[in-house]
C-alpha cells in the first residue's frame, strides 16, 4: 500500500488519487501534481535540486506503481529578483527570464530529471490571475490600497490549516513579513503588486500592477487542472506563508478542497546550515561539474537521501558516491559480458525477486530510499558473491539488467550516461597478470602497482599467493 507523509494532517496516509479508490492503479485518472518551480533569475544551487530530484523520484515511483501522471512545474518568471537582475543588465524582462530558464532546463537534463507535462510561466498566466482576484473580491475577501490589491485574512476563517499555525498569534507580526506597511493587517499578503516606474506591469480588472508572489501558483494550478489536484511539493521553507496563502486564495474562491496531499522536501544544509543564494554558501551543478563531479554522482546523492531528512552536503561524501556507483558498473558490465548458454539459477531468479519486492516495500512506506537502495546493494552484492563461485549464465544477466533497469526507472543513476561501463574480457585480465609477474620478477614495483591499481579500479581484486595470483570481482 503507497502511503505519504501529509504536511497538512501531519499522518502517514494511504495515497488514493481522486478521492476514490478504485481495484488497481491503472484504474485512476492522471495523478494531478503540482510542484513549486525555480524562480529563474540565476543559476539554480543543488538545494533547489535536492528538492527537485525528489519531484522527480515521486514522479517516476508512481509511474513504477502503474499509476499515471499528470505534472505541472511553474517558473516564476516576474519577481522582485527578476526585474532586478533584467534592469542591471539593461534587457527586458522576458530576454533575462528566457536566459536562465533555458539553463535550468538544461540542468534538469543533466540529471536526468524527467521532463514533466505542463512548464507554464507566470507571465503567460495573468489572465487565470484576474479571474481569481476577480472571483476574491466579488466574495469581500480583497481591498485596495495605495494601488495594489491584499487579500483580507481576518475575513477567512480557515486560515493557518497546513502549517498549524494560529492566525491570531501572526497579528505580532513575529512571524511574518511586516514589510509592507499599507497592509491593514500584517498578515495580509498582496495578490496584485503596484508598480514602479522601471517596472513591467499588466492592465488587469484591479488595477495596473504585477504579481504577487503566491497568486501565481494558485492561478496556475486553476488554469492547468480547473479542480483539486492530488499532491503538491516543495521545500518546507515553502509551507509558511507560500502554500498558507496559496490554499486560502484557491478554497476562497473555489469552495472546493485545494490539494489532497502535501509532500515537503527538508533542506538540503551546508555547514548545518540550509543552501540558500542569500547565504552565499551555495554550489551550482556547474561548479561541482567544474570541480569534476559527474551529475550522476550529484544524482546519486541527492535521491538516496529521505527527502524528509536535512541532508549535510559535503565534497567528501560526494567524492564517496564513486565507489557504490562502480560497484553498480562492474555487475553491469560483468551481465553485459556473460556469454555463457544455460538455464536461470533459482538463486538468481530469487535475488531479483526480493530485490524488487523490498524495493516496492520501502518505496511504499513514504518514500524511504535509503531502505529501497539498501535492497538495490544487497542485489549488487549477491550478484558479485554468486558469480566469484559459479558464472552468471545469459539468462541470469538478462534477468539483473531487467531488474536494475526496473530500479533505473525510479533512481534514474544506474543506467544515467556517464555511467562507465567496464568492459575488460578474461583474456586482458590474464595478461596484464602475466605482465604484473614479470614485473614483480624484473623488481619493477612501479609498474605492477600500475596493473594492480589499474584492476582495481575497473572491479578486479587480485590475491597472491604462492600458487599464483588468482583473480574475482570485488
Ligand atoms: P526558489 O527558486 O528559491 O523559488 O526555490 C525552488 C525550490 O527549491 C523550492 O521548492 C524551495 O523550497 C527549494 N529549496 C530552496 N533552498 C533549498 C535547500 N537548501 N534545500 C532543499 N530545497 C530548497
Ligand atoms: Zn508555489
């Protein structure tokens, strides 16, 4: 049975897509998700992609499940931060926006995040955030002041149910952002900005002005699926007041639930602290790539973390992601060399069968991929340990690559392009061994550690003894 951690009833609870449970999986419509998107006015930091990597395994686990998907990602392409950064470089809005959103793209792809269905921008969206201002003010629940429009929370009694928070106790201001001072209430939060002079702005029904931050999201997810969706993502930092305000405008003007599951990725920290611009204490992909990690590494790290676990990121455990990877590399490359005629061994066929059963097991109970990886490594280490003392037959490796492939479908780093596949036959081994001896006998030291390290490194372990050197898979 899939469960969840919903960030709104604080349980674990069993996932039924629609409302409804139906006999099978395949019987449900499109799962309907929504995931909070980056707002493009830079390069995004690998915190913004922990959490987006975790979209990504969600996604990819309920296709596992047979389920179907139905994905919107937004880009906030209008913001304080945008306009800035646009009206520093001296470009327009759109020219700076396009910039980087391609680059974000480009990333997602490099680690090999899959493309969802819907990207809408929030500046293709104004007119779904007109008809929901609109539908706000028709129920008293907005006012206009100093020319931009607030949305009133004192007149919304449910407010504060998904991040528990007692709407009174925000009347401190302690809380919240109290930076805007025209507010009548400090709670209340802008749905249609005034403009500045050397701001971009769009006519709509309340006034010239432009977006607020969380109208957006609202006003996308009405425009993409016109009903309740199943699950909404983002980072926690992203409950208080983003997703608040978010369910407070949509149930107002809708008068139906909003969102059935909320899922919440932690921090990814630095130094204990959370990755943040503001920070400064951020990687790029590109400065990890730069300092010749591969995006596969930095995907394999990222997705074996629990998302609801604050994840330290440092160099030295990403420099540690190689080894489990080469030992995925070396099954890989010794199924893909087996050439050998002869039935399925049972104990292979069961291997395969648990590993996959305690994968779905783990993948089921909320995500838990540290659980799923560890059944990944079992498979791996068996697999080495069986074929030390017997030969994997064509048959037995066609059945590990299906079922890492299956695996793959989900982690997306076992299979991911720069995965080095070793592909070193017998017959090279054996002479590099008989190049090592003579080596050994010549006292060139130099040279047989080569060979010795040069194995090593592509998953062969050699032991001396004084018989001879003998040689299996590590
Ligand atoms: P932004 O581009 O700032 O709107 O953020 C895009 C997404 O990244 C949001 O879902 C944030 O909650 C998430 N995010 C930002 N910083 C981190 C972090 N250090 N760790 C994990 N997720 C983060
Ligand atoms: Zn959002």
């Amino acid at each position: 049975m899939l469960s969840f951690y919903n960030t709104q009833t604080r349980k674990i609870e069993e996932f039924i897509p629609g409302g409804e449970r139906k006999q099978s999986t395949n019987d449900y419509n499109p799962v309907k998700i929504y995931s909070c998107g980056p707002t493009v006015y830079g390069y995004a930091h690998i915190g913004n992609f922990r959490t987006f990597v975790f979209n990504d395994i969600l996604r990819r686990y309920l296709k596992f499940r047979g389920y179907k998907v139905d994905h919107t990602m937004n880009i906030t392409d209008v913001d304080d931060k945008t306009i800035r950064g646009a009206n520093e470089k001296g470009i327009t809005l759109n020219q700076y926006t396009q910039h980087y959103t391609e680059i974000f793209f480009k990333d997602l792809k490099l680690l090999n995040i899959e493309e969802v269905e819907h990207y809408p921008r929030a500046t293709d969206s104004i007119e779904s955030m007109n008809e929901l201002i609109k539908k706000l003010t028709k129920k008293g629940l907005t006012y206009n002041k100093d020319g931009s429009t607030y949305f009133a929370i004192s007149k919304y009694a449910d407010y504060g149910k998904l991040s528990h928070i007692d709407s009174e106790s925000i009347k401190t201001g302690t809380r919240y952002d109290t930076d805007e001072y025209t507010k009548d209430d400090v709670r209340d939060f802008a749905l249609w900005k005034a403009v500045q002079n050397d701001e971009p702005g769009w006519q709509i029904e309340c006034g010239y002005g432009r977006p607020g931050w969380h109208i957006e999201c609202s006003a996308m997810i009405r425009k993409v699926y016109n009903s309740t969706i199943d699950i909404h993502t983002g980072g926690v930092d992203l409950i208080f007041p983003h997703h608040e305000n978010e369910i407070a405008q949509s149930e107002a003007a809708y008068n139906e639930q909003f969102v059935r599951y909320w899922l919440h990725a932690e921090h990814l920290l630095v130094d204990n602290s959370k990755m943040s611009k503001s920070k400064g204490n951020f990687y790029t992909l590109h400065d990890l790539i730069e300092k010749d990690f591969s995006p596969r590494a930095i995907r394999f790290l990222l997705s074996t973390a629990h998302y609801r676990k604050q994840f330290n990121f440092t160099l030295e455990n990403l420099k540690n992601a190689s080894q489990p990877l080469s030992r995925i590399d070396n099954v890989i490359a010794l199924s893909k060399n087996s050439k050998i005629e002869g039935p399925l061994s049972d104990y292979i066929s069961d291997i395969c069968e648990s590993c996959i059963s305690g994968f779905t097991e783990a993948m089921d109970s909320d995500l838990n991929v540290a659980k799923a990886s560890a059944s990944l490594f079992d498979l791996i280490t068996r697999v080495n340990k069986y074929n030390s003392d017997n030969q994997l037959s064509k048959k037995d490796a066609d059945l590990i690559l299906e079922t890492l492939r299956q695996i793959d479908s989900v982690f997306g780093f076992i299979f991911m392009e720069d995965t080095k596949v070793i592909d070193i036959s017998e017959e090279e081994i054996n002479k590099l061994i008989e190049e090592r001896l003579t080596a050994r006998q010549n006292k060139d030291y130099k040279r047989s550690d080569q060979i010795r390290d040069y194995l090593a490194e592509n998953g062969i372990i050699l032991e001396d003894s004084k018989d001879g050197t003998r040689w299996k898979k590590s």
